[in-house]
C-alpha cells in the first residue's frame, strides 16, 4: 500500500503512465514532457473592482501585487463572466459556463446550460494537469457545486475534480470568522474544531493564505520531483465587511470625503499609468455624498472593505516568500485576477440595531457545522447585526458597503457585478513569471478571458487537453493559450469572446462590443475609442449589429445558453408544484418545499388569535427577492424585495386590538391590497409579481434568515396566530 506523501518518483511514473492507458483520447508518450514544467498559481480574488488595487489604480496598499505587476505583465482588457460561480466554472474548465454546466448559480434550474453542478463533459485545469504530472493543490472558495452538505454527495468537491489537496469553502459566502461549509480534504469542519489548523486568532483571509504556503512546503519537501498547481480563491473583498481592526485602522479617515474625490483620483492614476485612455470619458457618478446621511458609517465600509483587501495582499506576500525561500520563484507561473467586477448587492444595510446588543438567542456549540450564507446569529447568540448604526468589521455583524462604493471600484466604468458592461466583466490580469516571461514590467492591451486559463496552463504543461476522460466525451476547450502574448507575439483567437448572464448578453470581436442587458435592445461600442461604453453607435453601424447579433444567437445555441430567462428557475422537480398551503404558527419551510412564487399572484390570509402590535407574521425569501407580512406599531406592512431593491405598503391605521383575518391580495397585474376582515387597509399598484425564486425558503412568525424588511433580526410576532394560508394565482 503507497499513503499519501510517501511514493518515490519513480512509482509516481508508473501510476501516471498507466493512468494515462486507461484515458481513451490520451497517448502516454505526450504526458510526461522531459523538459522541467513551471508550476502554477491561479490566485482569484472575490467581488473587488477594476480599479481597487495600487497597480490597477487603486490608493487600496497592495505593495505585493504591485510588484508582482512590476517586474511581470499587466492586462489592460482581461475579462471574467459577471458573476462568481459561472467565472469559477470557466476557470477551472476553459469552456464557457453554460457548458460546463453552471451558467447561473448552484442551484439546478432544469436545464442543462443551468444545472448548478460542473458536469461530466468537461475537465478541470487540475485533471488535465495531473495526467501531466503535477500534482494539484486547491485552497478557499470552491462555489461549483450545488452539494454542500456534510453527509451529501461530493463528486465535484475539489478532491474528486482532479486536486490532491484542499482546504476551503465549498459554498459561496459567509463569515470570516465563523466560515460556512468549511472543509478539509473531503470532511467538512469547523474554524474551532480543526486539529491540524489552531490559530491564536481565526480569520477566514488569513487561512487560505496559511494552507496555500503550507501546501507549498510540504509539495517541496514531499513532491519535489514533481510540479505543481495551485488555485489560491480568496473570498476577500465579497460581503459581509469582515476585517481585522488592525488593517481598518489604516484606512482611518481615508474615505471620509466621499466618492467623487477617490473615484476622479483613480481616473487620473488609471490615464497615467496607461491602463485606460486618456480621451475615454468616465463614467456617471453613482451617489451624492451630500445625500448620504449616515457618512461615518458610510466611510467606514469603504474602510473595512480596503481592509480585506489590504489582508489578501499580505497574504500573497506570504505565499510569494514561501516560493522564495524554498527556490521556486523563478519557474512558478502566478496569475492573480478577480471573478466580477464590484459588487452592487445591498445587504445588510437596513436595520435599526444599535450597540450594546446581548446574546438573546440559543448558543451554538463549536463543533456544529454551520452551511448558511447568511448567518441568522453567531455561535454566542448574538443576532447578526446590520444597519446604518451599527459599525461594519467585526464577527458579529453582515453588512456590504452598497452601490455607490462600487461605483467607485469600479472606476471608470459602467455597472456592476451580474451586468456585462465593461464594470461587470473587466479584471486585473497580472501574470509573473521570472523564467519565462520575457516581457516585465509592460501592458499588454489584447483581450483576454478566463475561458483562456485552462488552454494556458495546457500550453505551460506540456500537456494534452483530452477529447474523453473516464469514459465521457470532453467539449472541446474554447479558450486560447496566451503564451505567445508572454513572448511579445500575437494571440491566434479565431472567433469572438461571448457573455450571457442573468439575461444581460454581450459579444466582444475586435473593437467593436455589443452588449444589452436582460430584455432590452443592443448597444454597440467602439472600444478603441469608448472603452467606458458612453456613445452607442448601434444606429451608425446597423450592419455590425446584425453580424455580431447573429454571432451571439450561434453561439448561445450551442453553448447551452438557451432559453434565456432558464436561470430564473422556471417550475422543475427542484420546486414545489402546491397551489395551496396551510401553515401553522412558527412553521418553517425549505426553498425546495416554499411556494413557487415566480411570476405568480398569490393571495395570503394570516388568521389571528390574540393580538399584538408588532413582528412578522409571514416571510418567504431574504434581501435580495422577497415578500414579508408584519406589523409595525400595530399598522398591517407588506414589504417586497426584487433585485435588492425594497417597497414596503403600509396601512395608515392600526389594527384593531381584537382577532381577527388579516390577508393580502398580490395580482399578477402588480396590485396589492391589505385587508383586515374584508375591510381594506391599503392598496398600491406597479409592484408586479417576484421575477425570480428567493433563495431562502418561508417561516411563519418570524424572519431569521436574510430580512425581506426594513426590521430587526429579533422581529417575531408578539401577538399570537392560528394559521397562515396561501393560495397562488393557476
């Protein structure tokens, strides 16, 4: 029997050469190259914008990836898919998303472009590798896979996807302090039963850094007869606004004059350093800091956010001293860029909790495995904190820093994660490679994709992309290799890069972009000239509009793209197909078994047995997409969330203190009305039906999952109810 870490290299030989014997597609003489193979690092950052770090713009301290960029190459025109799991998925696979399977989220939505789950007809940068002989190290967030339980399936966890080792987040989110679905290897754990990992301060930015040099080290000393990859996937600087006082305190007031002066100072640095062009315009300003009327607050997530980033970059100084001290510097491939541009989402930032806040709730012990994204408290029983008094950075609280900061981040461009606007898509590509690269310290303006990594390290390899692999027919890798862009050589792309997300489509071929987001006509831009997409030149240039137009309908025919509208989560086995239910108080229904409220009327009927005056008495959904029945001061509220943004209809009167039926009647046509006993309470208009399912499932009496309202974390009914029902439109 070989364990783990103790084969000699010469049986290393023999197993690579016999599993290359059993790949149908693969020739063994191919894999085993005899020249020396660089290693390579693949280091991805979560939701930070294109200007946010110093060698991209930035005033945020990034000296180590500053000089990463310093002595290797910058890409001025890198792009990712708009969003974390499809960029992951492309990534990992070099085909885009829809075909790897994960063109939305991690949640299946019936089609295969839209499954939520890598699939098998594709391979991971790490499968191909191995047959190469590197061995494969994986450490942060996974986020490609829709089994994130503990005793669930883990055939895509990163062990069975080609990784020798891994340490991370299979989910998307969560605390810094306290991550969800943490695992090792193949178990997952908890930050505070970990027998291999005991810090004397836990901070989640600080983990994937320590296990990445720890990977290194032990490769060295274990492996050194053969390279290696690493996929470093920090989740800095993705909500919640969890930093180390430390590293706030250096951006202590950097931020207290608002957005326009940093957002016109990164503009500038962005021309000077020849990112962008001078005679781009910038674009619209989001936000009026003279409107803002919380500002310490406000400047303090600006603050907390530079903070995490301030922390990665520390922590890719570790991994870079790491490759130093053990001599594996100068042959080691690190690219460094970002999954999305910055992100829009405002969670978190409603609430009226204010400090001191006790622990009110169950403590939770520290070996429970916690796979929330949004925590409803943590383990001491303090609910989590947010809102416009409460301070961003520590444990306790979840708060983003909202769209006008990543109006900023985003300088100079338009829009934000999810849209595929240059402000959705463009990243920082740095590549360093002291060996190899023969250009250091240039930029380099060719656009490039994630979909181009994969045929990259191929190319690095010498290895062979593979037409099956266990016994299924692998889709053919989309991207280009660009090692000839490190040689001062031309990139042989041969058809334009596409985008598809949330029905926000685009199509980049040469200078000319067309883009539009979900249900609206195309634009067309001149990217040479208005890289900053502030001229639409789709009436001058109908003719490029049809062509590009008609490249994108091909292509998104074939690349499982289709139906536009499939992320939305149209009725499947996933979702419940009730039409009526009967819920009594304090019930609790999962997403899965919720009602299907996608563009659906419903009418809800919460039948009252003693009164009260304030607490929710039904909510299905979070602050992204929602709706919530509470009362507030004894007048009968309906909040609904669409894309993050909140209306809330309020009756004028309070409820009477009697029992009695409360309903609300939600058309399709988007009219909604308030009744207490038949007689009517309040009545809005323009407010249609949810266009997508919420991603937390119904409770009855309360909200401690993400809040649809403008309430507390604590807002349970204080009256008492017999029963909710709900009946949705046929």
């Amino acid at each position: 029997m070989i364990r783990q870490g103790t084969h000699s290299g010469l049986s290393s030989y023999f197993r690579l050469l016999l599993g290359a014997l059993l790949l149908p597609g693969v020739e063994a003489g191919s894999l085993l190259a005899k020249e020396p193979r660089p290693n390579i690092i693949i280091i991805l950052s979560d939701d930070i914008g294109f200007s946010d770090i110093g060698c991209y713009g930035g005033e945020i301290a990034t000296p180590n990836l500053d000089r990463l960029a310093a002595h290797g190459l910058r890409f001025t025109q890198f792009y990712n898919t708009a969003r974390c799991c499809p960029t992951r998925a492309a990534l990992l696979t070099g085909v885009y998303p829809h075909q790897a399977g994960v063109g939305w989220m991690t949640q299946d939505r019936g089609y295969d472009g839209y499954r939520g789950d890598l699939n098998r007809q594709t391979v991971t940068i790490a499968e191909v590798l191995r047959m190469a002989g590197y061995r494969n190290y994986a450490v942060g967030k996974w986020h490609v896979t829709k089994a994130v339980q503990p005793d669930g399936p883990k055939d895509n966890w990163p062990l069975q996807r080609g990784f020798d080792r891994y340490y991370g987040t299979i989910q998307g989110a969560g605390s810094y302090f306290d991550p969800s679905a943490l695992v090792r290897d193949n178990t997952m754990i908890t930050a505070f039963i970990d027998p291999e990992y005991k810090p004397e301060r836990y901070y989640y930015t600080d983990a994937i850094s320590d296990h990445a040099v720890r990977f290194i080290r032990e490769h060295i000393t274990q492996h050194g007869d053969q390279p290696f990859f690493m996929y470093v996937a920090y989740t800095a600087a993705h909500w919640p606004l969890h930093a180390l006082e430390e590293d706030i305190a250096k951006y202590r007031g950097k931020y207290d004059g608002g957005y326009e002066p940093i957002r016109q100072a990164r503009f500038e640095r962005l021309k000077k350093l020849g990112i962008i062009d001078p005679n781009w315009d910038l674009s619209s300003q989001h936000g009026d800091w003279e409107q803002v009327e919380h500002k310490e607050w406000e400047a303090r997530c600006m603050e907390v956010y530079a903070a995490q980033i301030d922390r990665m970059d520390q922590g890719i100084g570790r991994i870079v001293k790491a490759l130093e001290e053990s001599g594996q510097l100068e042959n080691t491939v690190i690219f460094y860029l970002q999954d999305n541009g910055a992100c829009q989402e405002a969670i978190g930032r409603t609430g009226n909790w204010r400090r001191p806040v006790e622990p009110s709730l169950p403590p939770i012990p520290p070996d429970v495995i916690r796979t929330e994204s949004r925590p409803s408290q943590n383990r001491r029983g303090v609910p989590t904190l947010t809102g416009p008094y409460i301070m961003p950075g520590p444990e306790d609280t979840y708060i983003s820093y909202g769209i006008n900061w990543a109006n900023v981040s985003n300088t100079p461009f338009r829009e934000y994660k999810h849209f595929v606007h240059e402000g959705g898509i463009a990243t920082p590509l740095i590549v360093h490679w002291p060996a190899g690269l023969k250009r250091q310290g240039e930029l380099e303006h060719t656009p490039g994709h994630v979909i181009d990594l994969m045929a990259t390290c191929v190319d690095l390899a010498k290895a062979q992309y593979p037409t099956e692999f266990n016994g299924n027919k692998i889709i053919p890798t989309e991207g280009v290799s660009l090692v000839p862009l490190f040689e001062g050589r031309p990139l042989q792309r041969k058809t334009p890069i596409f985008w598809e997300h949330e029905g926000n489509r685009a199509v980049r071929d040469g200078k000319w972009k067309l883009v539009a987001k979900e249900n609206k006509p195309w634009e067309l831009y001149d990217m040479e000239a208005d890289r900053t997409e502030m001229h639409d030149l789709s009436a001058q240039h109908p003719e490029v509009v049809a062509r590009l137009a008609a490249a994108w309908d091909a292509w998104a025919a074939r690349a499982n793209v289709l139906p536009l509208g499939a992320w939305r989560g149209r009725p499947t086995d996933s979702f419940s197909q009730e039409k009526n239910f009967v819920l009594r108080s304090n019930a609790r229904l999962e997403r899965n078994r919720a009602p299907y409220v996608v563009d659906k009327g419903l009418t809800i009927s919460v039948r009252i047995t003693a009164p009260g005056d304030r607490g929710v008495l039904v909510a299905q959904g979070g602050s992204a997409w929602g709706y919530a029945l509470y009362l507030e001061e004894g007048r009968a509220c309906f909040a609904v969330r669409r894309s993050g943004e909140l209306e809330t209809v309020r009756a004028e009167k309070t409820l009477p203190e009697e029992a009695g039926t409360l309903k609300v009647v939600w058309s399709r046509s988007g009219e909604i009305s308030l009744f207490w006993n038949d007689q009517i309470l309040a009545r809005a208009a323009n407010i249609p039906p949810l266009s997508s399912m919420p991603q937390d499932g119904l409770e009855v009496g309360r909200d401690e999952k993400g809040l649809v309202g403008d309430y507390p974390a604590d807002f349970r009914f204080n009256g008492r109810l017999d029963q909710v029902t709900i009946t949705l439109e046929p």
